[in-house]
C-alpha cells in the first residue's frame, strides 16, 4: 500500500507495533536514510506501506522522554510547514514593483 501526503489537510497516518531493539533500530535508520537523501520527498517505509511526503531543508524536531510508573515513552517528532516557500525571486520581484 502506498500513500502520498502533500498538502492534505487534517490526515493522520498511524502505525503501532511490536518491535525487537534491532528491528527499532532498523526502523529509525531507515527514516534517516529517507529523510537524509537529495530528493525533496521522503518515501518512508512503515511496515507493509510506504508513506511519501515533502520534507522541507528545515524541520523542527521535539525529543520527549516520559516516565510513568513501569514504562518510559520515547517520543520523536519532526514537523514542518506545508505551505509551499517563496522563492527569493518572487520575493525580490515584488519588492521592485513596490
């Protein structure tokens, strides 16, 4: 199964599942790998899919470890804008025609 998240509104894809501490560790080399590459989409395998989004140069990234009780909770988020960035062209355009 293959989605494609771009420029969608209120969409949520969720995934949650059992893993070995080597099977985690694959699984975040293999967001790296996606989100480190040239291309400006991200073609990120989750389990039997595959997600596609645009990934801006610039993200903000929030690490949070929580514990509660008898469980710790790592949580890693990357979020960004999906408004398409103005180039410095068309910037630079409408400041001369002012």
């Amino acid at each position: 199964m293959g989605v494609t998240l771009t420029g969608m509104a209120d969409v949520e894809f969720e995934q949650s599942q059992s893993l070995s501490r080597a099977d985690a560790a694959k699984l975040l080399a293999s967001l790296s790998e996606a989100l480190g590459g040239d291309e400006e989409h991200a073609h990120l395998r989750l389990g039997d899919s595959t997600v596609t989004v645009r990934v801006p140069e610039q993200v903000r990234a929030e690490i949070e470890i929580e514990v509660e009780r008898d469980e710790l909770e790592l949580e890693i988020e990357l979020s960004w804008s999906l408004a398409t960035p103005r180039t410095r062209r068309s910037t630079s355009a409408k400041e001369a025609s002012s």
